[in-house]
C-alpha cells in the first residue's frame, strides 16, 4: 500500500480523536464529567498522540496500542455503566469498531515494511 493509504488513515484517527473529545459535550453526557466522559476524553488524547506518532514514524507497536483503545472503546459501555445512555453507549461502541478497523488495516500496511 502507498503512504498515501497511511496518511489518510493517520487523518481518520485524528478526526476520531478529535471526536472522542469533544462528544461527551455534544451528547450532553451525564453532565460531562462523569466516568464516561473522561474515558471518552482520554482515549481521544490517546489517539491524537499515537496518530503523530505514526504521521511522524509509523510502527506496527503503535496499531496495537490503537487497537487496545479501540476495544476499551468498545468496552467501556459495560464496564463503566453507561449502558442506559444511549448514545453515549452506542458513540463508545461504533467509534470503538472504526478505531479497530483502521488499527487492523494500519497494521497490514506496517507489516508490509517489516
């Protein structure tokens, strides 16, 4: 794969990133400062270091540890309670397979360097 493919997929985890951040505000999540919130709030921080990161020296490592994000994401509506916001629950879980999705197919470009 190019490192066209890997930028775009560098701008995609920036985008959710950026996302995780700012969504506990936009889907007024149990008044944006529950446990939920922050679990939110610090997976996007994880992401956007780990997206420059990768834009700076992709490594197969740093997909991994997206990925390990990606199924805490997916998680973490269960684990932390959320379950009865809805929306909440359901941005955790969909960004979660998103972030999952990108980390797998990172990683298949990464290994081709290898």
């Amino acid at each position: 794969m190019s490192i066209t493919t890997r930028r775009w997929l560098d701008w995609v985890i920036v985008i959710l990133g950026f996302w995780l951040i700012t969504s506990p505000r936009v889907l007024t999540l149990a008044a944006d400062d529950g446990s939920a919130a922050w679990s939110s709030r610090i997976v996007g921080v994880g992401l956007l270091l780990l997206a420059a990161s990768s834009m700076h020296k992709p490594a197969v490592w740093l997909e991994s540890v997206g990925a390990v994000l990606g199924v805490w994401l997916i998680a973490s509506p269960w684990i932390l309670a959320i379950t009865r916001a809805s929306s909440a629950a359901a941005n955790a879980v969909i960004v979660g397979l998103l972030v999952v999705g990108y980390a797998i197919w990172a990683f298949r470009i990464d290994t081709g360097r290898i």
